[in-house]
C-alpha cells in the first residue's frame, strides 16, 4: 500500500509539472486558434526550438547566466517566429482552414528537417541550472527540485495570464476579438496589430515552455508532434481560447499523461483518447467553450 | 440533392438546340470521349510500363500507385465530402498490418490479405470517424490528427503483434494462384489490377446519387439538413469507405514492402497524402494521383540526392502550394474549361 501511494504521489507532481508546462504551450495555441482562427501547426516546432536552444546554451553543464541566455534567446525566437507566421498567415484570412494549416504544416516540415539538420538526430539532453539540480523529499519521496520549481512557475504564468486576460484592458480586447472579431476591427482597433500581438506572445510562450521543459523532455527530433498533439488535445478539450478552459484541460491531460502511464503504461494512448472523446460526446465545443465567444 | 442539381442545371449553358434546354449531366460524372481515351491510353501506358523500365523504376511505379490510391481515398475526404483529414495513413497503416498479419500467420493467398485489409481500415475508420465526424472546421482538423497519433502509439506499443518500433518483417510475399509474386513487374501488374479496381469504386461513390449528396454537404450544409439528409450518416459513411479503400491501400504496401512499420501510419505519411491532393488538385479522383506520383518523385528519388532531406522539398511544396495553386493542378484545367462550363465549388472548406 505505501508503495503505491509513494508512486502515487511521484506520478501526481509529475503530471502538475507536465500540465502546467502544456498550459504555457497550449495557452499561445488556443489564443491563436480562438481569436484569429488560424490552427498552427508549427506550435511544436516553436517548442523543440526552445529546447534546442536550451541545450545549444546550456547543455549539460549549464550556469544561471547560460540558462538565463537561453531563455532570452529563446523568447527572441519566438517573437521572430511569431512576427513571420503572423504575416504568413494573413493572406489566407479569407481562405479555409486547410489552406491556413497546410501553411503553418509545411513550415513545421520544414523547421524540423532544418532543426535535425543543426542538431542531429541523437536525443540532447539538458540539465537544470545549478542549485535546482538535486531533491527534495516529499512526503518521504525524493523529487527532482527542478519539477517543483516548473510547477511553481507554471502556477505564476498561469495566474498572470488569467489576470491579464480577465482584469486589464488588454486582456479584455483580446476577449473582445475571441467573441467577434469584425466588431472589434469596426471599432477601430487595428486588428492586424492585435492579430500579429497574438502570435507573438503565444510563439514567445512556447518557445520558453520548449526552454522550461529541455530538463524533463530532452531535445529530440519527433518531440515536436509529441508536444504540438498534447497541445491540441487540451485546445480541444478546454474550448476555444478559453484560458480557464485550458488550464483545467492541461491539469487533466497532464494527469493522464503521467497517472496513467504510471499506473497502466500500455493504455495511457487511450486515455488520452478516451478523455478527448468522452468531453467531446459531452460538450461538442470544449469544456468552457460559450464562456467567451462559442465561434467555430 | 435535387435542389443542388437544379442550382447547377440553372447555370449550365445551352448548348442545346435553340430553345430547348439540354439534358442534365453533372459534371462530375460526364463521360467525356476525351476523358475515355485519356483514361484508357493512361491504363495501356501503366500496364505497359515494366517492358520499357528498369526493375528500380517500375519498384518506384509500383509505389506511386499504392500512394496514389491512398491519395484518391483521401481526397473522396477532403475534396468531395469536405472533410479535411489530417490522419489518413492511420487507416492505411492499419490495413497494411493487418494485411502482414495475415499474410504470416494465416493465408498469404492473394485476396485475403487484401481483402482483410480493406475491411480492418473500414472497422477502424468506423471507430475513428464515430467520433471524429461529429465534429467540423478546425476541430475535425485536430480531432483525425489526434485519432491517427494514437493508432500510430498503439502500433509502437503493442509488440507481440505489431512488432513494435522496429516494424513487422518478414512478412510472406503474396501467392497468387498458388505462384509467389517476388517478380517486380508480376508485382507491378497486381499492385496495378487492385489499383484500378479501388479508383473505380472510389470514381462509382464519386458518380453515385451518394456522391452528389457528399457534395451538397460540402456545399452547403444546413441546406442539405433542411431537405431531410442526415449529414452525420453520410459523412461517417464516406470516412468509412475512405478507410477501405486506404486499407487496400496499406495491404498493397505490406504485399510490396513485405515490411510494415509505424512511420507508415504516421503524421508525416498523412501530410505527405494530403500534400499529394492538394497539388493534384481536391474532388477530382485523378488529380490527387498524380499528385501522389509527384510526391513519391521527390521523395525517394530526389531526396536522396538532397541528403535525405526530402521532407525539407515537400515543406516548401507546401508551401507554395498555399500560395500559388490554391486548386492545384487539377485547377489548371478547370480554369481553363470554366469558359464552358460552371466552376465546381469545390475544394475543402
């Protein structure tokens, strides 16, 4: 009995750590997805990206200034990446969303090769900066300090995100795009800025969560579909560009991703599954989809 | 379906006797004499085609015409249902382990493996589309893309039977008529037969009253569900039959390959068949085919010269594609038949 609680216990941190990093991921997706109706599928990319960064900078032997660089580059990445996949993305506004998710899937193809290319096809693993390397007991359980600090970290971007979105005026003009875009643009807001704001700030947060997560994921080609999959699942089951909704998909996911595969590690896949068929059985559009905007 | 044929016979130019209004022919379904002899002139030239190539060539022929199916099961999705899925090979992959299941450990005899693979990817598309179909827009998008990710983890997990990463080999080659096919160009000839039998059912659901209603579901929804269709029943049966003939598909790939493995089912495998119908061209069968060739050309041809960075080409394709063909090859000839004929609305939304 202790021994599967402590497993318990190991796995449920373990799954803490892994959602609120995909929350960070999949917040910048389901903010794309949900306001400009564009599925980007080079948000993984974004991710491997990051890690790949962390390890060019940090790699095995990293320092806080390393580390720190890392991050900073990074997140520079990212707003280029943004910045370029906004003005890719608009001459096709008007057009389906194949059209849109063909694009973004070529310059996905393409950033992988190109990534493989650069780094190889070997798994690159990175360490946490000096200080966060050892453990904590938890509970009696040594746990890698470094998973505590993300979780730490996942809940502060998480709470900032919710209060930028819900509180400020920025977050309610994002709110305001989700729900009806034309509306806003006939307002007179420049919706290429709020478009092009958009995917900067959530490329810059995957770029970072791809940093964040090099410790627990590695950097390894494949890693982006992994990710960019994850991501989708909890856009799908949290709702469009709903952060509420995302939040409590990530936790859920992250629990099924660790949790199950802890405890039935050949039928984690279907849970996933499950999870993602059961929500969309239940509520076709998502967990919180309605509570801001319910557009397809 | 009637009212989207009267829409399209309102618009069809008279090129009948003066005064009178010309028979109705959908345009999807016309036996065009020219289409006839290029059809048939292409059947001569392909079933011709190991008497004038070198083995490595009609290998590469004969893989064109596996993708090349695949392809055209995809686009009965994406280019005449208006479903576009990002998980195609799933179903592929499913029929061609199916089909190396079989041939090992029950009877390589050549139609059931065939056989069990179509009807492995209709069970499989039957469950995946249940849930995928419900959806639209972006969110059938992710939804096919999620489904075919964990059929490809379940093809690395589950081991004892799929073999797991390292793929199923070994697989017996086909006998047809108590003779095994390890000849390339035997091969070939019955890679072709079970092509051409595939693209004529996929051109009979095409031409069928069920086609037209496929396409007036991609058309036009709401309408279709107001004239008393159920939209859901058609969409799932369309996914279902796609998953066939991709099933067929996929045994045609163990009965060549005589090796399955989960990069066969993969996303990469589905962007490439995607790939393939959006430069060929969506809702026309035949596009997406040489699309396919296309694709395949590049990939195992030209991508070793590059490096193996073969995927690298296909991203650009991709996306100059997007920008420079929205209706892909396909769309060349459409336009310039426009002069005669109504645009199809076609394409994917």
């Amino acid at each position: 009995v202790v021994d599967w609680l402590d497993i318990g216990v190991i796995a449920v941190l373990n799954g803490l750590a892994i959602g609120l990093l995909l929350f960070v991921v999949a917040v910048g997706l389901s903010l794309v997805f949900g306001m400009m109706d564009v599925l980007n599928l080079a948000h993984g990319a974004l991710f491997l990206t990051g890690a790949y960064v962390a390890w060019a900078f940090a790699g095995d032997r990293p320092t806080w200034t390393s580390w720190l660089a890392a991050l900073a580059v990074a997140a520079a990445a990212g707003a280029f990446a943004g910045g370029g996949l906004s003005l890719a993305t608009e001459p096709l506004a008007r057009r389906s969303h194949l059209d849109q998710a063909l694009l973004t899937l070529g310059v996905a193809l393409v950033a992988a090769e190109l990534l493989s290319a650069a780094f190889g096809d070997d798994v690159r693993g990175v360490n946490p900066p000096p200080g966060l390397d050892g453990t904590v007991g938890v509970m009696g359980n040594a746990y890698p300090s470094y998973r505590l600090t993300l979780i730490g970290l996942g809940a502060v971007v998480a709470l900032a995100m919710h209060l930028v979105i819900e509180r400020t005026p920025l977050g309610a003009l994002v709110r305001a795009t989700v729900a009806d875009r034309d509306m806003v643009a006939a307002a007179g807001i420049d919706a290429r800025l709020v478009r092009a704001g958009v995917f900067v700030t959530g490329s810059v947060l995957a770029t970072t969560a791809g940093v964040l997560g090099s410790p627990v994921f590695n950097a390894r080609p494949g890693l982006d579909g992994t990710i960019l999959i994850l991501a989708l699942v909890v856009v799908v089951i949290g709702g469009l560009g709903s952060v509420r909704g995302v939040l409590v998909a990530a936790l859920l996911i992250g629990q099924i991703e660790s949790t199950g595969r802890a405890l039935l590690s050949d039928l984690a896949s279907f849970l996933l599954f499950g999870a993602l068929a059961i929500v969309l059985a239940v509520r076709p559009r998502g967990l919180f989809a309605g509570a801001i905007g319910g557009r397809t | 379906m009637s009212m989207v044929m009267r829409r399209r016979e309102r618009h069809a130019p008279a090129t009948g006797a003066p005064g009178g209004r010309p028979p109705y022919r959908p345009t999807h379904a016309r036996f065009d004499r020219p289409a006839v002899a290029a059809a048939a002139a292409a059947v001569a030239v392909l079933a011709a085609a190991p008497f004038f190539l070198a083995p490595y060539a009609t290998t590469t022929l004969t893989r064109m015409l596996i993708y090349a199916l695949l392809a055209a099961s995809l686009d009965l999705l994406v280019g005449i249902t208006g479903l576009p899925s990002l998980g195609h090979a799933a179903y592929f992959g499913v029929g061609a382990y199916t089909a190396g299941w079989i041939a090992a450990h029950a009877t390589p005899a050549a139609p059931a493996p065939l056989l069990a693979a179509a009807a492995a990817g209709a069970v499989a598309a039957a469950v995946g589309g249940w849930v995928a179909v419900r959806s639209a827009g972006v969110f059938f998008l992710i939804l096919t893309l999620a489904i075919a990710e964990i059929i490809q983890q379940l093809a690395e997990s589950w081991g004892p039977v799929t073999g797991g990463s390292n793929g199923m080999y070994g697989i017996p080659a086909t006998l047809l008529a108590g003779e095994a096919l390890t000849n390339v160009a035997n091969l070939y000839w019955y890679v072709l037969a079970c092509f051409l039998a595939g693209l004529v059912v996929l051109w009979s659901v095409s031409a069928s009253p069920f086609g037209a209603t496929l396409r007036g579901i991609r058309d036009n929804e709401p309408r279709m569900r107001a004239l008393g269709y159920r939209p859901y029943r058609y969409k799932l049966a369309a996914f279902v039959a796609a998953g066939a003939v991709a099933g067929l598909a996929g045994g045609l790939l163990a009965a060549q390959q005589r090796l399955v493995t989960p990069a066969d089912l993969g996303f990469t495998t589905s962007a490439l068949a995607l790939l393939a119908v959006v430069i060929g061209g969506t809702g026309t069968i035949w596009g997406p085919c040489l699309g396919a060739a296309l694709v395949v050309l590049v990939r195992d041809s030209l991508g070793p010269g590059l490096g193996g960075h073969g995927p690298l080409v296909l991203g650009l394709v991709f996306i100059a594609v997007v920008y420079a063909l929205p209706r892909g090859v396909a769309g060349l000839r459409r336009t310039r038949r426009s002069r005669h004929a109504p645009p199809d609305t076609g394409g994917a939304r």
